[in-house]
C-alpha cells in the first residue's frame, strides 16, 4: 500500500497501520503514528465504532473527545466475527506494517489473530498490545482503566496536598503514558525488522508505565526508607522552588542554589531573609520551607505576577507563569511552535486541538486528515484491495 | 563502533549515541535508548560531571538519583572547550548514529556544533535537542525547569482539590515527557533515515511536551468555553468513578455506566441509591457526585479496602487499590513484569530502579551495566577510537 494515493509525508512515510484501538491509550499511540507521516487505517466496530465517539462533549452532534486524538486517520468498520470482514481485515494485515491492540488480552486470541498466527502469516508485521497490566503475570485479565492505574501504581500517592485526601493527576497520564511507551516500543520493533527482517510482538501495560514515571521517589525510598508523600506544589528537595501568590494570582520562583537566593533576597528588598540562619543552605531552607515561604509570599502579594516574573527574568531567576487552560491557549510560544491544529467536523466547525511536539527538521505535525467519519475510508480502501 | 566489544543485544542494538545530557529530561530519553539495546556514551564535564551526580540522597557517597537514569550507559569526561577534547568527541561521532544534548538553546553554536556543521561533517548523524522552549520563538532562551513548564503549560491547573492550592503532579512529568517525545522523535529521524540515507535534526520542548499532554481538557474548554478547573480525584465526566475511602484506607471504585452502577448498588445492598432519581442517570450523577460519594463512603467505610475490592472484582465492576509507593514494590504483577532492576554503587551498595516497560518479544531491559563512575570508560572507548 506504500504506492497509495494517500502517501502522507513525514519521517514515518511509508508506514502502514492497522489499528484496532479504542479510547484513549491506543489511539494516542497510533495519533503519534498519524501525526509522523504513516498511514494510520482505524478498523471500527460497525454501527457503534471506536468506544469514544460516545464520550462528551460533542459538537455537531460528534464527540469533541474522539475528534481531538482521531486527525489523520482512515476509518473502515469490520466485523471481526464475520468471515466476509475477516478476509478483509487480513487483506490489510498483507499491506501493514504494524498492528496495533488495546484489547484486554486474550481478545485477538479468541478472534483468531494470536501473536503466533500472526506471525506466521505475516513474519514482517509489528504487533503492538497496550493491555492495563499486560500480557503476562496474576493480574493481566483485570480490567483497567486510567483511574485505576494511577492509584495501583503509586503517582497518586505522591500528588496532591500534604494530609489531603488522593488528587489524580489532572490529565489521563495512565493512558497517555502508555500510549507513548508503546509508540517507542512500535519503533523500536521497525528498526529492529530493519536488520532482521522480521516483526515482533510488543507489549506494553498501563501499569508498568506508571512505575516507570516514578523516577526518583523510588531512589528516595530505597535511601531512607520513608514513604514518600504528597507535597502539594513544592520541590522536594530544592527551596524555594515552588508556586508563590503574588498579588493577583500565582506564579513559579525556582531559585535552586544558594547564589540564586541571595540574588532573590536582594531584588525582592528583602535583605533579613538573606542573613536569617535557618534560610542558609538549601537543606535549612528545605527543613524551613513553609516558614520561607510565608515570608516571600508577604513581600510578593505587594505586586502582580507580571511585575515579579519580568523582574525576576531580569535577573536571570528561573521564573513563570500558572497558566490556566485559556492562558495556555494564548501562549505567543505554543502558536509560534505549532502546538495548535484546528480539525473541523463534518458540518465544518471547528474545534482546536493539541499539536504534536515533534519538530524533525522542517517537518512540523499539520492536519492532512479531520477526524474520520465511521467507516469513511471504506471505498477507497477497498478499491486498493482490489476487493470492489 | 559496531563491531565493539561492547556490543548490547536489544531491538536498538547497533545504535550509538552520543549523550551531551544532564540531569533528567534528556538522561531519561538516552536511558531509554541504553534501556532498548543501543550503545549510550555519556561525555561529562570534567571533574563535575553530569550535575545531577551532585543531587541527593546518596548511597556510598553516590547520587541515588543520577543511579536511577543512567543504568546501561558509558562516561567518557571531555572538555569541550579544549582542543584535544574536542578533536576525540569528534572523533566519536564520525563513529555515532545519534548526539542528544539538552542544553539552553545557543550553547551547542557557541561550542562549534550548530546543526549546520555537524550535518555538513556528519550527514547521517541524528541530532536531538531537549530544551525547555525550543528552538525557535519568542521564549526559546529562557531557562526552564520542571516546575516552570508543569505551571506554565497547564498541567498544575487541572490537577488539586477543588478550590485548593496548585498542586504539582507528583513526578516531573516537564522532564519525563520531553524525554519521551525527544525518544520518539529520534526513532522516528531512524527510520527515515533508513529511507533516505540522511540525519535530521530532532528538536523538542518541554513546554510544547506539556501542551500534547493536555489530553481533552482543550476539547472540553473548546466546546463549553469553561476553563476547566481541579477536580480532585474523581473523573470530569463519569460518575461513580472515583477514590474512595473504606474502613482502612482508600480505593477505586469505577463504575462507568448505568448498568455497573445498578450492579455496584446490589452488591453493597444500596437499594435506595439505585432507585434514587439524583444518581439514575451518568449526567446526574455527575451532577451530584458529592451526595453519592457520601453514600457511598458511608457503607465502604464498614469494611476494609480488601473486603470491597474483592467483591467488586468478583462482580466485574473496576476496581483497584490505592498503593503507596512501599506497596506498588511489593506488587506480584510489578516484579512479574520485571520492572524493578537492582544497580550497584561502585561499593556494592543495591538500589532498586524502575525498569523498562517496553517488552519487544522475548525482550525485557536488564541491567547490563551499573551507573558510570565519571570518565569510567575513557581507557576503552580511546583504544576503540585508536587514540590510546
């Protein structure tokens, strides 16, 4: 299929796949695909199609969700119970170069397509399951879903306030992480086929991507034996480096080493807290940081961020804005760094949508394709089957 | 540097990379690579390293943090101010398929190493820059720190109690996702150049990282035109689907549509909570998710987390316990799945580390070396270079 009239640019030209996904995590990972240049084929349930396109909120009657992570796909629905649909689905599995499952594992077996059918029938075919706790192990038929991930596998416990109640983190990272660590792994298998010639099967679950994002709270565990906790929006182990009120809403001051906040004590006019003992070194300004921080925040609710962040930056201490969603939106940066892409819906409205960061020489992620309609590739597909 | 002898088996075996990087959005990204099988070659800075060697707790005198990313990875100290220094990193990269650096935008030119001289000398060389702006636009030479891009981008808005201070997610989620798209770009850059033969330069942005991860909290700005605030633990749009707390501690309960709820009702032997018009319908109980978390909470608080958790799983209905970080260590699945890796300090101190999630057939990432002592394989990579 590599001949297409629908040969898409990108570093990831020339790649086709097949993506029998739902949702969230696995449509991420085939999005990362789509949105790379290769040719992303969604194979739909009929009638109802990808579970998303239920979930709200909905403009023109389709679902913003599903609008927002399905750009530069195709869309034909198959039955994958029924014979007719059957060949068709292995006559695209001929032309893949990648498939890609988020089943609950044992599903492709029943269907018929396990790894090792799979892989007889197409030796160079990548096949790509995102699961919730994988393909192996006591846990791998328990459903999961994005919430129970984030608390099974410990992020929760670390975010949120000290002594509060759980605080998920506000984004699915349960999904999207392993959406990500899929599409490294899917990769990882081509330039593998490059010198073997052969496809493999890889296998992600959400569950293990949780604890590979957990960076150094192990280390720090495994040093002092002591749980980590939440810590509300503070570092912990650098101060101040941390969220400050300022007179009209918040913002970040990051002075990480002692130099840097003496250079703050002094541009702040707030020359006590420089020679005050318990703020000298880093480990006392960590032992004393709540007291620290009520001191600076006294002297920042005296003006706006806007006047803090630009003296701060003048002064070459690391600085920022909280930005709330809209603010983000407006950010001179992300517009400059095309990290917005409109899709439009059928009717032709338009909804606003997060980009791909992935800038790769002057290749930059456009939206080729709106999000598909359910099975409205059908024609065309079929005609480059050959099967019209 | 193909044919060394310290050729790594792994789907990237084969690869070489050269690793300017420091502390975590870049170390995260080459660990990955180190993880799947390429040869990783860290050039540090004499005498001091890679900064985050300085950063606690230690075990032996050793970071535990800078052991937790640099697993499988090589030192070699270069300056590369000084002439001599600069003629050996030269000399490895005539010999590298990848150079990943994360310094401020600039810093590479002023060493001599735009991507225009390094594509002229080196034409298949892939060049990935990590930084918290970019390359290009207005922000691109402002500092940037885990904390500055999770408040600016957005993150920190959507994650907190309702009404509550910001809240940091829990892990630096700013450096650990550049890490991953800075990853995947890479990959994607060879795998084109598998097509034409040539590198490409790779530049990704924290920031812009963190806007790809907003997930459809844009969509739902978008279509309602509320800017979405912190909501705690529970979902924005499914209810009950949630934290709760039980007799002895917390867990999930996930009840995602009528027919769960129903099912979730008889088996804590709620019958009013069924037939109750406020909750018989998903955008009612979203409505009054407070009111049924209290009823709710009132019958789980009877019992503890594993009573619950065993009977909703037993009944289908998703569910999952809510981990510290001592019990997400002791998870069967976790070490089933073989994602913790035990590394060694140079005294032979243990420390446990996340692994790797990507399992690629039988391939699962070891620890086939421990953290580098700075400059430790200077002797062998020289004699490989025939500069000993």
């Amino acid at each position: 299929m590599s001949n297409s009239n629908v040969a898409k640019l990108g570093p990831l030209s020339g790649i086709t796949v097949v993506d029998l996904t739902r949702v969230l995590a696995g449509p991420y990972c085939t999005l990362l695909m789509a949105d790379l240049g290769a040719r992303v084929i969604k194979v739909e349930q009929p009638n109802i199609g990808d579970d998303s396109r239920q979930i709200g909120p909905f403009i023109d009657g389709e679902s913003a969700y599903f609008m927002s992570i399905n750009r530069n796909k195709e869309s034909i629905a198959l039955d994958l119970k029924a014979e007719a649909d059957k060949k068709i689905f292995e006559s695209l599995l001929e032309t893949a170069d990648v498939l890609v499952e988020n089943f609950r594992p044992g599903t492709m077996e029943k269907l018929g397509y396990s790894w090792e059918v799979l892989h007889q029938r197409y030796p160079k075919l990548v096949f790509t399951s995102v699961s919730g706790f994988g393909q192996t192990g006591p846990y791998s038929k328990r459903p999961a879903y994005d919430m129970v991930v984030q608390a099974m596998g410990g992020i929760m416990s670390l975010t949120g306030q000290p002594g509060g109640p759980p605080t998920r983190v506000g984004v699915s990272i349960g999904d999207l992480g392993a959406g990500l660590y899929a599409m490294i792994g899917t990769q990882a298998a081509l330039l593998q086929r490059e010198r073997t010639g052969m496809g493999e099967q890889v296998d992600v679950a959400m569950l293990d991507c949780q604890v590979a994002l957990l960076e150094n709270s192990i280390a720090r565990y495994e040093v002092d034996k002591r749980i980590p906790e939440p810590i509300g929006s503070r570092h912990p182990s650098i101060t101040p480096f941390d969220v400050f009120k300022a007179k009209d809403g918040w913002m970040v001051v990051a002075a990480g080493n002692d130099m840097l906040f003496q250079r703050l004590c002094n541009i702040l006019n707030l020359p006590n807290l420089k020679t005050d003992e318990r703020f000298s070194t880093n480990p006392l300004r960590c032992e004393h940081h709540d007291q620290l921080k009520v001191e600076l925040e006294k002297r920042l609710q005296e003006e706006a961020c806007k006047h803090w962040i630009d003296l701060l930056m003048e002064n070459n201490i690391p600085t920022g804005e909280y930005n709330n969603l809209a603010q983000v939106l407006e950010s001179p940066q992300i517009h400059e760094r095309e990290m917005l892409l409109d899709v439009f819906s059928a009717n032709g409205s338009k909804l606003t949508v997060a980009g791909n960061p992935i800038h790769i020489g002057s290749f930059v992620s456009k939206v080729d394709r709106n999000p598909p309609a359910l099975d409205q590739d059908r024609h065309e597909i079929m005609k480059e089957l050959n099967l019209d």
